[in-house]
C-alpha cells in the first residue's frame, strides 16, 4: 500500500458513484484504515457532504462531488479533436 511507503495519509477523499452516495462502504474502508489514525464521524458520513473526519482523526477525509458523467464526455470530445482533455 502506497500509504504505508509515504508513512501515512494526510487526506482521503470518497468522490464518485459509490465514493459519495455509499455511506456504508466509507465507514467500512474506515474501520479498514483506523491504524493509520483514520476516524470518521458517523453523523458527518451520513450527511456524506464535505469534511468527515472525526474531531479524533489523523487524516482529513472528505467527501467531494463529482461529474463522471462530463469528465468522460470532455474526453471523448477531446479525442476526436486529436488532443489531450485538460
């Protein structure tokens, strides 16, 4: 795990589908982290908007919205206009 080799996380951030609308899935993946000092605060995580962490947490968490949806399309379009998307 890459975090181990930077010696932990300053941030983690829960976007897309399942990263914003899967409450349950954020908690487990904190459970799963807390020995790198990863709290979630189960009220904040319900809500699932901006900050998440616990008042005890190490690790900054957040939950930040997202367009799949346009990223993808932006994309497409730039490949068919021969260049990179920004």
């Amino acid at each position: 795990m890459m975090a181990t080799t930077l010696g932990g996380l300053d941030c983690l951030v829960f976007t897309g589908g399942i990263g914003e609308h899967a409450k349950e899935i954020r908690s487990a993946i904190g459970e799963r982290l807390a020995w790198m000092g990863v709290r979630i605060d189960a009220a904040s995580n319900d809500a699932a908007r901006g900050r998440i962490n616990g008042s005890d947490s190490a690790v900054e968490i957040f939950v930040i919205p997202t367009n799949e949806e346009m990223t993808i399309a932006r994309h497409c379009a730039a490949l068919i206009r021969g260049r990179h998307a920004t």
